[in-house]
C-alpha cells in the first residue's frame, strides 16, 4: 500500500490528462467571458474583466469547499500563508472579491492594483519553492487537482498578474 501511494505521488502531474479540470475551468472562464463581452459589447477590457470575473470565482469556490485542506497545501509554498494560517484561511475569499470586482467593474484601479500585489506575493512563493525543489500539490484549485507546484502555477500568476497590469495601461492608468 505504501509503495502504491508513494508511484502515485511520483507520477502526479506528468500527464497532460491531470491538468483536465484546469483546462476547463480555463476553458470556461475564456469562452464566458466572450459571450458577456459580445453581449454588452465591452471590447478587450471588458473581456479581461469578465475573463479574470470568472476564473478567480470558479478558482475561490473550489478553493472554499475545503477551505482547511486549500488551507494546508497553501501553507506549503506561499510566504505569507506559511507565516499566518489566517491568510491562507481567507485567501479563497481575496480571490472570491477579487473575482466580484472584476465582474462589477468595482473601482478598476484599485482592483487591478490589489490583483497584482496578490499575484506578486503568490509568484515569489511559487517561485522560491520550484527553486528549492519543493514537491508539494499545487493548491491552485483546492484540494479538487492532484498535481505538484509547477511551471503551470507559476503561469497562471504570471498571466493574472500581466491580465491586472494590461488592464492598468488599457484603462488609462498609466
């Protein structure tokens, strides 16, 4: 039994059918956004904002259906999570109004602004834990996707965050 656990934990994530649910949640979130922009005729930045509305939404809700298990995996890797359960304790709820916002168009600066502090906090952890060859689960989604902290985590902050810093030029900010 444990040499079984240990094969699976060493094999997680080297399949591109394990990053499944990622993609469609990417997937969704990409194909929402154009139908609410092509309603409203928001053009690119009302995409990003509709795009960046439902991924960190559907990202938070996985991450809030076990909120303790997001909880401990975050702790693995994030530097501010690793120094305070209670910021891994509401991050799926940073995320959760971080998503809204974007929806709401809620004060675009500072939205946009928050979004890239958060996504900088998360790329260094991510960052300084691929460094250090850390092998954790990736948290990303929760406790819902079994793969380890890669290059696609890092990603995903990095494309958030360049989305946030986009939106900041688009907007006029800058």
């Amino acid at each position: 039994m444990e040499n079984e656990i240990k094969q699976r934990d060493e094999t997680r994530g080297e399949k591109l059918e394990n990053y499944w649910p990622l993609f469609v949640l990417i997937a969704i979130s990409f194909l929402a956004a154009i139908a609410v922009t092509y309603g409203f005729g928001g053009g690119l930045l009302g995409w990003m904002h509709a795009f960046m509305g439902f991924f960190l939404c559907q990202f938070s809700m996985l991450k809030i259906f076990n909120i303790s298990g997001f909880a401990d995996g975050f702790q693995m890797y994030d530097i501010l999570a690793k120094r305070s359960r209670t910021y891994a304790l509401i991050y799926p709820f940073i995320e959760l109004g971080l998503g809204l916002a974007y929806l709401a168009f809620f004060i675009p600066l500072f939205t946009y602004l928050f979004t890239l502090l958060v996504m900088a906090v998360s790329i260094v952890g991510v960052v300084r834990s691929l460094m250090e060859g850390v092998d954790v689960k990736c948290a990303c989604m929760g406790t819902i996707l079994n793969v380890p902290l890669s290059t696609v985590t890092l990603s995903e902050d990095i494309g958030m965050g360049v989305m946030a810093l986009l939106m900041l030029f688009q907007g006029g900010y800058f």
